[in-house]
C-alpha cells in the first residue's frame, strides 16, 4: 500500500488551515511573510507527514533573502523547532527562490502550534549571540552566519504575525 492524501482523513480546516491556499498556488497570488499548508500525507499506518511553506519573501518581487539571512533563519529554525516540537519536527528546507522555507511535521498539522512556536523562534532570534549549529564541526559554510542579519529578519516577520495565515 502507498501513502495517500491526508484530505480525506484529516480534517485540516479542523486544524486551522484556510483550505483555500492548501497545496499548490500561482506564486503570483502569494503573500510574504505567511505561512501555507503545502501538503498533508498519510502514511500506511495512519501518520501524518504534513509540509508546510513559510514564505518571507513575495516570489517574483524583486526582493530575496540574501545567502547570509536564508542560511542563520535556518539554523535557528532547525534549532528552535527541534526544541519545541521534538517529537514532531522532520525538517527545514530553503526554498530555491530564496523566499523562504519549506518545513515538515509528523503528526503535528495545527496551524496554531506551529505559528506559536516560529512566534517562540523569532523572539528567541532577538536574544541570541550566536548562531546555533554554526561551529566548523557543525556546518559547511561556518562563516556564512550573522545573529545581526537574522535578527532583523525574524523582527519582519513577527511584526507581520497578525496575517501569517493570509497566505494569498
């Protein structure tokens, strides 16, 4: 057996998602910052993998994320949604068009928890002196971090909390 689509085991409006900005969207429609439901897959024996875009940037308009700010927003990412969702959290992934993040949950859909802890993230940026994981052990491109770049970053998209879930 494949996995299948989680829209008719899962009820995402339930979980607070706008079911009309589920899945794909003409990027042309998208609004940055927000935060989307991509995707929700079940697998064979009933978990839930769910993919979920955070968008920093509006696509196609000009402004991207610098290599600097898409490279410490994921370390602190990783970091923080691996601290408050442990048992849930599979990953962060940069988009290509350097407009923000793909992240992935197992088991953990609720947009209200997910929005509260990137809220948790983004105020834990304002305090931060260092880039987490960002030792020459830890990482490729070790210089490539700066706590002052993400940290104004992360003051963006919390200024923006209110309509993270307007996504188009």
């Amino acid at each position: 057996m494949v996995a299948s689509s989680a829209a008719d085991r899962v009820d995402l409006a339930a979980l607070g998602w706008d079911l009309s900005t589920v899945g794909e969207l003409d990027h042309r429609l998208l609004k940055a910052p927000s935060i989307k439901l991509r995707s929700a897959l079940c697998g064979i024996n009933g978990d839930v993998v769910f993919g979920v875009d955070l968008r920093i940037r509006r696509p196609n308009a000009g402004e991207y994320l610098s290599a600097t700010e898409l490279h410490s927003m994921e370390h602190f990412l990783l970091a923080g949604f691996r601290r408050h969702l442990p048992a849930h959290f599979v990953s962060v992934g940069i988009m290509g068009c350097r407009t923000g993040f793909y992240l992935a949950f197992l088991n953990e859909g609720r947009a209200r928890t997910i929005c509260g802890v990137l809220e948790k993230v983004l105020t834990e940026i304002q305090a931060a002196t260092t880039v987490p994981y960002a030792r020459i052990d830890e990482c490729g491109d070790y210089v490539n971090h700066s706590v002052e770049v993400v940290r104004e970053l992360a003051r963006e998209v919390s200024a923006a909390r209110p309509a993270w879930l307007d996504a188009a």
